[in-house]
C-alpha cells in the first residue's frame, strides 16, 4: 500500500510539473514575456505576494533537506525564478530517492534525521528557531490578510469578471494552485482525521498563503521552543 502511494504521488508531481511547463510554454506563445510593466496591476501584484509565501516554507523545507549550501541555493533560486515546476520537479527527485523499505514520511527528512522519533530528545537546543519561524509566519500571515481586505475594500471584485483573467493571470494562478496542492498533500499527511483536512482544504483554497501561514503557526505552537525546527513536518 505504502509502495502504492508513493508511486501515486510521484507520478501526481511529474503530471503536474508537466502541466505547469504546457501552461508557461502556451502563455508566453500568445501573450509574450511576462517582464512587462502592463501586467504588474493591483490583483496581480497580490497574487505573486500570495505565490512567494506560500514558496517561501517550501525553501525552508529545501534548505533543511540539502546538506551542500550551494545545492540548497541553487535549489532556492529555482524555486523563486521557475515557481511550482521547481516545486514538482524537487518533490519528484525526493520520492525517487525513497527506497521502497521507508515510509513515506522519510520524503520530508534530511538523510541523518531519519530516526526523528529516537533522536528527538537528545536534540535539544538552547535558541529557538520554532519561536522565530512563528514570529515570522505570523507578521507574514497578518500582512497577506491586510493586503487581501484592503484591495477587497478599496476594489471591486476582480474575480468576478472575466476581464480578471489576461493569458499570464491565469498562468500564475495556475503556478499558484500547483504549489498549493503540494502543501497540502503535507497537510493531509499532517491532520489525524480526514474531515479536519477536508476542512483545512476548503480554508487553504479559500484564502492561499493566510491560511498557510495560519497552518505553520499552529504546527508549530505544538512544539517547545527548545525542539529542532524540522519536527514541525511529522505529524
């Protein structure tokens, strides 16, 4: 069953890294290169702010699982200039990598933590990275939600008409959701019960990176300050 999964979801992040590559390939053959001063409007400078938070745990997450610095930033520079095919294209390679005798959790840890549940009390620290990571999510979760009500309140709402959806909106949207399911098959594998992922689904799809930031601060208030901030991705 394990074996099956795994297998599911490498072929789900290949499909999508796929997808992904069609939509960018069919977007700039209609409406060019997006480095235009005419696409930076209001909704989409929003949209990309909503896109690079919900990047940025997933840089953390690359960061912590390469063990070469300079693998880890060229990794990261990936994912910042290529978005959610960086994305599918890194997870793919990690379940690659996964033999068939690991569960699957083990996709998620650096080689070396890999017996997390044994090694977790002799890796305690004096700093606090789970503190700063939820300082961080937080201000950055406060911040989208502001942004979000402000345009709400001072615009109309865009994704109502039709005129919303220009070819490189759509792409990004696209880029956007693609990096939000990632999060959530995390999500999934997290929550206990399938209603409170259900429920998780609804709140992420509904409100993108505020949620997300929401969800990691909550993760990691159920962590002591003194645990290894990676604890955070085992449920």
């Amino acid at each position: 069953m394990a074996i099956l999964l795994a297998n599911g979801l490498r072929s789900l992040f290949l499909v999508l890294c796929c997808v992904r590559v069609a939509t960018l390939i069919y977007t700039i053959s209609i409406d060019g290169l997006p480095f235009r001063k005419d696409l930076l409007t209001l909704w989409m400078a929003i949209l990309l702010s909503d896109s690079y938070i919900d990047v940025l745990p997933l840089a953390v997450w690359v960061f912590y699982k390469e063990t070469n610095s300079i693998a880890a930033i060229a990794w990261i520079i990936l994912l910042v200039c290529f978005g959610s095919i960086t994305t599918c294209a890194y997870v793919f390679i990690q379940f690659l990598k996964l033999s068939p005798q690991d569960p699957i959790y083990h996709v998620l840890l650096r080689h070396e933590n890999k017996n997390v549940l044994e090694q977790k009390r002799e890796q305690k620290s004096n700093h606090s990275p789970v503190l700063v990571a939820g300082i961080t999510f937080s201000i950055l979760g406060f911040l989208m939600s502001g942004t979000w009500i402000y345009a709400l309140v001072t615009h109309d709402l865009y994704y109502f008409h039709k005129e919303f959806y220009t070819p490189w909106m759509t792409a990004t949207l696209v880029d956007f959701s693609i990096n939000l399911i990632v999060l959530l098959v995390w999500v999934v594998y997290k929550e206990s019960s399938w209603l409170s992922a259900f429920l998780w689904i609804i709140l992420f799809l509904c409100f993108g990176s505020s949620c997300t930031c929401a969800y990691i601060v909550k993760q990691l208030l159920q962590l002591s300050s003194q645990d290894p901030l990676y604890l955070v991705l085992l449920n």
